[in-house]
C-alpha cells in the first residue's frame, strides 16, 4: 500500500500531505515562539533596547545562584499542591453528593458551575475584598462574631496571603473538578456498587473499595491536569497579591511577568519560563502516559 | 522515492517559509518607520486638511477621578481642530509596559500621557520624538520655564512636554486631627508620632497614617523618609549608599509604627485614598491628585482643604529641610507617529488657560504653562499651596532616571516588607536590600 502505483501516493503520503497545513500553523503558533524564548534566554535581550547580545548560560547561572529563586520554586510547588489537592477533594465531595440524583441535583449542578464562568481577574478583586484588612467582609464578620477583636491583613501576611490565593481558586475551580469527577462517578458501574451494598459494605467502604478504583484512570487524569493547569496559573496571585508581601505569593508565572514586564529583562524571563516549561512538561508527560494507559 | 523526497522537501520548505514569515515580520516593521518617515511625512502635509484621529494614550482617564475632566479635554480638541482623538488607557502602574509593548508592536500610538518615574524609561526605548522639532523650540521656551522643562529634557532633547509638576508629599485629614486634638500639624518625627497615638486614641478604628507597604508605591514613599533619616538608596557615582545606620534607623522606625498599629500592611496608594475619603485615614502621601477623589466623593473644589490638605514631611529636628519626591506628568509625542503635527494641536488644548484650569479646579493638576500658573485661580488657591510649599525642597526620586527603576524599586519593598512582618531584622534587610542592589 505504501508504494507508489501508477503515479498515485501512497495513503502514508497522503497522510503527511493532510498534516502539512496543521503542522505549519504549529511551528507558526507553537514551535516558533518556543524556540524563539528558548534562544531568548541565552541572550541579554531587554524590552527596552532592540540590540542584544548572547550571554550563554549567564542566566541561568543568576538564576540558579539566586537564593529567592528557590523560594519562587517552593512557593510554587505550595500554590499547585494547595490548590490542586483542596478543590478536588471538595470537588469530589460535591460530586458524590451530586451523583445521588435527589431532586434539584441538577439545578445545584448548574449553579455550581457559575464560579467557574467568571473571569479570574474577577474572581482575583472579588477575594480580595473579601480578605481586606481594613474593610474585608471576613473581618466584619470575624469581628461580628467576637473571634477577632481588630482586623487581620490577610492578604498583608506572608503566613496567611498564600492561603488566601488557595482559597480563591479553590472556589474558582471546584466546579471544574466536580463537572470532570461527576462525568468519572457515572462512568462506575451501578450493579457494581449495588452488588457491593449487598454484600455489606458501607458508603465509604464502597467508595474506596469500589467506586474510587473503577474511575482510578480518570481521577489521575484530572488530578495531573489540575496539577499543570495549576503551575501555569498567573491571575488570581496576581490580582489578588502581586506575588507579595515579600514574595509570599510569587510563583513561577508571576516570576515570569514582573522580571519580563516590569523588570524588562526578557533574556532572564526567557530562563525562568524556560525552566518553567521544563517543570510542566515533567507533569505533561505524566499525563500522557496515563492517558496512554487508559486508552489502552 | 522520488516522490518521497520531494514531498520532504516541500514539507522543509513549507516549515522554513512559516519561520521565516514569523521572524522576520518584526525586524521589517521596526525599519519601516525610519525608511518610510519622509513619505508618511509628505502624507501628512497632503491629508492635512482632511480630519484625522490621533490615538492618546495614558492612566488617568481611565481614574474616576479625572473620566469626566478628559471627555471635556477630547471634546475641546475635536470642537477646535475638527479632528478626532481615541483614548487609550491603562492603570498607571502598566503604563510603561503597555506603551513599550504598543510601539514595539507597531499599533498607532501618537501622544501620550508619562509620569516622571517612568519617563526616562520610555525615553530609553528611543521611540520618543523631541517636541523642539514638533512644535519649535520657540514655542516650548515661550510656554514653560526652564526648570519644568528640564525635567523633561535628556541629552539635549526636549523629549517630554511639562503637563503638570509639583511634589509627592503628606496629605492629612484636619478634621481628625482637630478631633484628636492637633490645631497644628506635627513638624517633627516626635509630635508625628504623638499625634499618631492620639488619633489611634480618639478612634482606634482609624489608621493614623496609610503609608504604602505594597506594589509600586511602597518603595515611593519609603524614599522621602530614608532621606529624612539622612540615609540614601545611591551615592551621586551610582554605588549603591542603603547599607547605612541612617537607612537601618528609618526601617526600625517603620518597624515601631507597624508595632504600635499606627501603619498597617496590604495598603497601597488606591487603598490609602479609598480609606482617607471615608475619613477612616488620617494621613498619607499623595500627589495634588488626591483632590480628584474628594471631589469625586462629593467633595466641593472649595472645600477640599476642610478635609484634605498637603503639609510638609516631618523632620528629625526643627530646622531641617522636609523631604519629598518631584512629582509631574509630562506629554510626549512618538517619533514613528504619522500624526505629529495633530498631535501637538491636542498637547497646544491640553496645556491652553481653559483646559488647564477646568482639570486643575476639578483635580487639583497645577497648571504648568507660565500664563496659566499666573491665573489669580491658581495663585491664590489654598489647597495648591501646601503642595507648592512642599515643592520648594522636592527632589527626584533615586531612581527616576534609571531605565530598571522598577526592579530597584522591588528590591527595596521586599526587604522592607521582611522587615516589617519581622521576618528580618532591620540590619538584615538593609543589608540585604545593598546586596541585592549590587547584583543587579
């Protein structure tokens, strides 16, 4: 099949001929600008100036000598686990809630979801507001209750500010998960679950013994999405703290935008990002992987 | 075989041709302004008569506080010159950043609005024509005084025109200082910091004083106290000065203010003007725009001073001169506008008598032109004269003329927040804002 008959193509050269026009807008949209940043951080680029020169591996060599680099990673690897561990858990939660088709389940259903249509610069203002140390809702209402007696800068605290960011995309994307757990729960067999009460096994016994292991490949799957969609965030940090107070909140993406954008140093926001891709294609393989084996 | 490779070869070329298309878009727009500048000149000249819109862009009419003032400001110019004006904004923190990446990328961009502290870097960026040749050097030196338009001036190009100058300095609430017992302003750090105790006592729910320990601002305003403190980021031969007793004095200071409730953290210059409009402030620095949000409020012109007025920084011991930072915004026009000369039309209406005075009776924008900064409105307005009185001994911040004012400026607020969540001592975080400094 594969030979040329009569001067016709092959169905493998057809095949290449069909995704030669989705190959180049790849290499235009993706490959270009990658090998573009990576290139870029070899060089002493700036924003504000069109010459440059190449600086090897000068920056990387800043920025791994950098002591507030290891912080940027540690504050990193705290923001995706917080915030990928907290929304699937409660996600979960409201899923199995929500798959026990009561009335008004899919009402509840609809409403959850709402959180996650809004813009997370929304989103960022709204939560900040919310912990405001001066005029925050949740001192007033701290306060109300007689827990606090003046307000707490959430926000303005290093102990406190990274949690408050958790806590916001916790809200924001808990309707994600329940949505994508929701779809694994009812992909569960039902006799399965019944066969598993009838043998006397409790709820959670059924659902750890039974339901978790039979939705074991989607609940990776979404969890390790979560985990990359998490290490790429940049808005709700953002809006919310400005990766401070003293870089309480500055993950990888903030690292990127201020030394890019504020800093105009594009050469050394080309080597964090580099680094950072780097970190998420860890997580990128990992997901292949498992898709590869659930598909298998 | 034949076949095959061909089909390699295609596909080669196809993979090339998408690179070199991406790639070299960029390089042929950045020398196209300077190869086509003679013709889009003469373009200009024959479409002279016919109207045309200039993009204007900038912060403050994006500011609740001035939105009105700039409708009025556009409409003037498209009723005067028949043309039309697009205004484009941003917050003023992403002004640089937005103005650097629109000239890069080659949008149409032909006046714009820059503060002080960020001009030198968009100066830098070489896209900045010299208003001499736009609107003649005549014209610049007959309008403005040499001191404003020094400011604007670099190497001998007048690349920023004086829109408006006068001084960051302190702005307090006289209401609450009388309830609090205070007549008078403190002029001293001492009196500040019992007026400070007397406020918390009068009303514990009021923040004595809103000083910035967050985003851009923070460092802004840590600059006039350090000097106070006779400390200094840099020496004059641009080594880095901040590793002094005076600099870990002034950061002990914030400490003991943070330590006693009179400052609070998470408070920026937006938070300070938020709260000193609800009178829940009682001091905090600001710019002669701190008028605009009182009036905005509600605020009559007149009586903004009742509730809102400048005074001098206080100083170490009587005697010494109070500190505060130049502060102005200034037009400038970009070298790749095809619109220059329309573009000076609308600079010519935004510094004019009534445009000038209708922003400064609103906003508290002092006039720049010396026609208008001779007006009896101006002279004798009381609320601009705290301001004024404060101008006199204002200096540029340390790192105005400095093209990486912002990381600097990071540097400083970082180490200072350590210091003020305790997190540091005040010897470490000096210590460790110089050698941070010194590895830039």
């Amino acid at each position: 099949m594969d030979t040329i008959r009569n001067g016709r193509l092959s169905d493998k050269q057809v095949g290449v001929l069909l995704i030669l026009p989705g190959l180049a807008i790849f290499a235009a949209i993706i490959l270009y600008p990658f090998v573009d940043a990576v290139l870029m951080s070899f060089t002493d680029r700036s924003m504000i100036y069109p010459d440059y020169k190449w600086v090897q591996f000068e920056n990387y060599q800043k920025v791994f000598k950098d002591p507030y680099f290891t912080k940027t990673l540690t504050t990193t690897v705290l923001f995706v686990l917080g915030a990928t561990v907290l929304p699937y858990v409660l996600g979960m939660f409201w899923a199995v809630v929500l798959n026990q088709g009561f009335r008004g389940s899919e009402f509840l259903r609809g409403v959850t979801l709402v959180n996650w249509i809004i813009p997370g610069t929304a989103i960022g203002f709204l939560w900040s507001w919310i912990f405001n140390g001066q005029y925050g809702i949740l001192n007033n209402v701290l306060k109300a209750l007689g827990i606090l007696e003046t307000g707490v800068p959430w926000l303005g605290q290093t102990n406190t500010a990274l949690l408050c960011v958790i806590i916001a995309r916790t809200w924001q994307m808990l309707p994600w998960y329940m949505a994508f757990l929701l779809g694994g729960l009812q992909s569960v067999s039902l006799e399965q679950v019944e066969a598993a009460h009838i043998d006397g096994a409790n709820n959670l016994q059924t659902f750890f013994r039974v339901i978790l292991p039979g939705m074991k490949q989607t609940a990776m799957l979404i969890f390790v999405l979560g985990l990359i969609g998490n290490l790429q965030h940049f808005d709700l940090p953002w809006t919310m703290a400005q990766g401070g107070p003293a870089r309480a909140t500055t993950t990888l993406s903030i690292e990127v935008y201020t030394t890019a954008f504020k800093n105009w140093n594009m050469g050394k926001a080309a080597t964090v990002g580099t680094i950072w891709a780097v970190i998420l294609a860890c997580f990128s393989a990992i997901y292949l992987k498992l898709n590869n084996d659930e598909n298998a | 075989m034949k076949l095959k490779k061909a089909l390699g070869i295609v596909l080669a070329l196809a993979m090339v041709l998408t690179l070199a298309a991406c790639g070299a878009a960029p390089a042929q727009e950045t020398q196209a302004p300077e190869t086509a500048a003679p013709a889009a000149n003469a373009e200009t000249t024959a479409a002279a008569a016919e109207p045309v819109n200039i993009v204007w862009a900038g912060w403050s009419g994006e500011e609740e506080a001035s939105k009105d003032i700039f409708g009025r400001m556009m409409d003037t110019y498209r009723e005067q010159t028949g043309n039309d004006v697009t205004w484009v904004g941003w917050t003023w923190a992403d002004t640089a950043q937005q103005l650097l990446i629109r000239t890069q990328g080659g949008e149409q961009l032909d006046i714009a609005q820059v503060d002080i502290g960020i001009f030198n870097t968009v100066a830098a960026a070489g896209v900045l024509a010299d208003w001499n040749e736009v609107v003649g050097a005549d014209y610049m030196s007959q309008a403005f005084e040499q001191s404003a338009l020094d400011v604007g001036n670099i190497d001998g190009q007048q690349l920023g025109m004086p829109w408006s100058m006068a001084s960051i300095t302190m702005v307090y609430n006289p209401e609450i200082l009388a309830a609090a017992g205070w007549d008078k302003v403190p002029v001293t750090i001492e009196e500040f910091e019992a007026c400070m105790a007397d406020i918390k006592s009068y009303n514990p729910e009021i923040v004595p004083y809103a000083v910035s320990t967050k985003d851009a601002t923070c460092a802004g305003d840590f600059m006039p106290w350090l000097w106070t403190f006779g400390g200094a980021i840099f020496n004059d031969d641009g080594s880095v000065a901040i590793n002094s007793e005076n600099a870990v004095k002034c950061v002990q200071w914030y400490q003991g203010l943070m330590e006693k409730g009179y400052i609070a953290m998470d408070t920026g210059r937006g938070e300070a003007r938020q709260l000193f409009a609800q009178g829940k402030v009682a001091f905090y620095d600001d710019a002669v725009v701190a008028k605009g949000q009182a009036v905005n409020n509600g605020v009559a012109p007149e009586d903004v001073v009742k509730v809102c007025s400048a005074m001098e920084r206080p100083v170490l011991k009587e005697g010494d001169a109070p500190q505060s930072t130049m502060w102005g915004h200034m037009l400038v026009c970009f070298k790749d506008s095809e619109y220059k000369e329309q573009a000076a039309e609308l600079a010519k209406v935004l510094v004019s008598n009534e445009v000038a005075l209708d922003y400064f009776t609103n906003n508290g924008m002092p006039p720049v032109t010396k026609e208008a900064a001779a007006l009896e409105e101006v002279t004798s307005d009381a609320y601009l004269s705290g301001f004024m009185d404060s101008t006199a001994t204002a200096r540029l911040e340390e790192t105005a003329r400095m093209t990486n004012a912002n990381e600097v400026k990071t540097v400083i607020t970082e180490e200072l927040q350590y210091a003020l969540l305790g997190q540091k001592t005040a010897e470490q975080a000096v210590a460790d804002m110089a050698a941070r400094l010194e590895a830039l």
